[in-house]
C-alpha cells in the first residue's frame, strides 16, 4: 500500500526515558516533587558520588559520638519506651483489681452518676488499701496479693528504667540549671526529654508546649476538651478538630505530674502560713500564685479544682519557656552537629580506625588519602593516632569522668 509504511520504521531507537514515559511511567518532572509532608528538601539535586542523601540523612539524624548529647537523649527515650509498657502493665492489673472489688464488694451500679462513681471509687480505695493491711474480706486479700505479684515484674522493670534515665539526665548539659530549680529532678527532665526528643528541633516554645498539651485551642487548653464540665457549654472536638490539634493523654498525664512536683516544692501550704492561705516558694509558685488571684477575679464561676488546674498549667508553660531558652543556649556547643561528624573529622576515624601500613595509601570514606611518611623518632603514627583517639574528645574510651557519663 502507499500509505503504509517500511517495515524498517515501525520500531524506532528512541532514549529509554522517552520509551518509559509513553509506556505510563512518570515523567521527571514528576517525579522531583516535594514528600507528601509538604516539606521540600533544601538539596534538589545531588551528585552521583554522594555518601548520603537528605532523606537517609532525615531517617537516621543521630549519628552521634557515644557520650554525645543526642546519643543521651537517644538511651533517655528508649528506657523511657520500655517505663511506659512497665506502666502500662501496671496500669491494666490495677484497673482489673479494681473492677473486681467495685463489683463484688460496693453497691456500684452500672447507671450510677458522677458523684455516686466518684464516692464508690472511694470505697474500693480504701478497701484495697485495708486488704494490703490484712483487713477486710479474704476473697479481696487474696485478689489483692496475686495483683501484687503479678505487678512485681513490671515494678522492677519500671524502677530499673527511672534510675537509668535519672543517671542518663545527669549527663545533658543542662543538667546544673536543672539543679537550680526546686522541685524539678532529673527524672523529670528525663521525661520530657523522651517525650520531646532534642529541644533544639522545635523552632519556638509554642511547639514544645502543643507536643506537650499545653498550647490553647480556640481559646481552651486542649485538657479541658476531655472534661465536661469546662467545655463552657462548646461540643467536643470534631476528628478534623482532633487531627488540627493533637492532644495526648497520656503525655499530658506525665508532664501533669512534674507539674504538681514543682508546684509542691515552690509552695508553702496553708497550714504553715498564719494567714491560712499559702504562699509562693520560687519562681514557679509566684507564677502559680498569680494566675490563681487572676482567676479568681475574671472566673469566679470556676471551680476551685479547675482553678488549680489552670494555675499548673501557666506554670509549667513558664518552666517549658525557660528549659527550651536554657537547652538552646548551649545548643550550639553541645548538641551540634545533629548528624554527627563529618566523615573527614578526627572524631569520625577515631570510631571507625584504619589499620594500615604506615607509609601506604589507604582509601577512607570513598577518597584516596597520602599519608606522610615519619622518622623513625615520631611519636604516632596515623594509624596510632586513629586507634587512640585524642583523650579530650567527648566519649573517648580512654577519657576520664568522675561520673557515670
């Protein structure tokens, strides 16, 4: 036919990117868009002889030298990890035991309101407090001795873990303003560490205080949404409410408790003051003392329970300010780089040592490198010196502390 074309031509020889794109693969255009997360990366290009790329780089950040400041903060969050199951563990025998006397043992029902659950949780309170004691009917004792040893694991795995992280807390630099502030211990340090990760990551407070719980959501801090009674009359949180402004719980919990630890040392309780009121002890306390007379005067239909709530709440909004200035301010000595070492570093060879014959080439890191030949009077060789790094690098393994850093 005339129209039809030589066999010859048919098929032609075109680029394989050509070929892949019409065959439905995406082009490089496509291809080169930023990450779902919105972020684009700030390395658009890289070479072909490249180490490591920004994303291996993004999922392995800590590359640190052990005994580093990030490699602390690393071990801090594991055992932190390993506590929260302890606690769990603990959490679900607890809540077990108590449901078992509550049913067996009070006239709970069911269909109880508020205040008749709070009086009946009362009840099994103290009746598993007086079974501890020997008191009380024997099928509560024997309930409450198989919960103990059963809890026994998860308590030593727990204790084991705070003491660890107390010792790990001791080590950041942090630690001596730490030991300035009454009421705030190292295992309280170690917990908001392993619940935020390194403080020099958050670009302001504001984002520490939203991982925390502590940052408002239109116009109510996000504890109150899981409250009833101080929702103002609002509806709760709808799930697109609840994604625009994650709110844990349990993080919340644990740094509640800190909370009320810093709280109970800056504060002279009523019963030691002469006027009977109570007053501030510290920083923190005065920050205490004068959120709850603002309350007291633009909140009056508040409960006294919720005005101590608010009250803790500022206060350690104003410790997490403070710890977040604190960490940054030796941020740059301390916590830097965040990848670790560069491989050319003497750091990075110290870890990794190269055994090779003084005098001969060795091939370090994908570059090709001389080494100088010595007298037969030098001190060290590279390869010594590699091998034995400089004592004064911090997690050196023949530096010399007095502590267990």
């Amino acid at each position: 036919m005339k129209n039809a074309r030589p066999a010859s031509n048919e098929t032609q020889s075109r680029p394989a990117s050509a070929a892949s794109t019409k065959a439905g693969a995406k082009p490089k255009a496509l291809l080169s868009r930023p990450p779902k997360n919105g972020r684009q990366s700030e390395f658009e290009t890289q070479k072909n002889n490249a180490t490591a790329s920004p994303a291996s780089r993004a999922m392995k950040p800590n590359l640190a030298l052990p005994g580093s400041p990030l490699s602390i903060v690393d071990k801090i969050r594991s055992h932190h990890r390993e506590r929260r199951f302890a606690m769990g563990t603990q959490q679900v025998l607890d809540r077990r035991l108590e449901s078992y006397v509550r049913i067996n043992a009070t006239s709970w029902h069911a269909f109880d309101d508020e205040a008749e659950r709070k009086t009946a949780n009362k009840e099994v309170a103290a009746k598993i407090k007086a079974a501890r004691d020997g008191k009380g009917d024997d099928a509560i004792i024997d309930a409450v001795i198989l919960t103990d040893k059963a809890r026994e694991p998860a308590d030593k795995a727990r204790a084991a873990n705070e003491r660890a992280m107390e010792d790990l807390a001791r080590c950041l630099p942090i630690a001596p303003w730490i030991e300035t502030i009454p009421g705030l211990g190292y295992l309280g340090l170690a917990t908001i560490i392993a619940e935020t990760g390194d403080l020099s990551n958050y670009q302001n407070v504001a984002k520490v205080w939203k991982r925390l719980g502590y940052a408002p959501y239109n116009g109510l801090a996000g504890s109150t949404w899981k409250r009833t009674t101080w929702r103002e009359g609002r509806p709760a949180l709808t799930a697109e409410e609840w994604i625009a402004n994650p709110f844990s719980g349990h993080r919340y919990a644990m740094t509640h408790v800190i909370a009320v630890w810093l709280k109970n040392k800056q504060w002279i309780g009523k019963a030691k003051t002469d006027d009977g009121v109570g007053r501030p002890n510290g920083k923190y306390g005065e920050v205490y003392a004068k959120r709850r007379a603002h309350t007291d005067t633009t909140h009056p239909d508040w409960t006294k329970g919720h005005r101590h709530m608010d009250g803790l709440r500022i206060m350690m909004k104003e410790f997490l300010k403070d710890l977040w200035i604190e960490w940054n301010a030796v941020a740059n000595k301390s916590l830097k780089p965040k990848y670790g070492v560069r491989p050319s570093s003497p750091a990075s060879r110290a870890l990794k040592p190269t055994v090779a014959v003084p005098g001969s080439p060795i091939k370090e890191y994908g570059r090709q490198q001389k080494i100088e030949t010595h007298s037969s009077g030098a001190t060290a060789s590279p390869a010594h010196r590699s091998v034995k790094p400089n004592p004064a690098m911090p997690g050196s393994p023949i530096t010399k502390r007095a502590s267990k850093c």
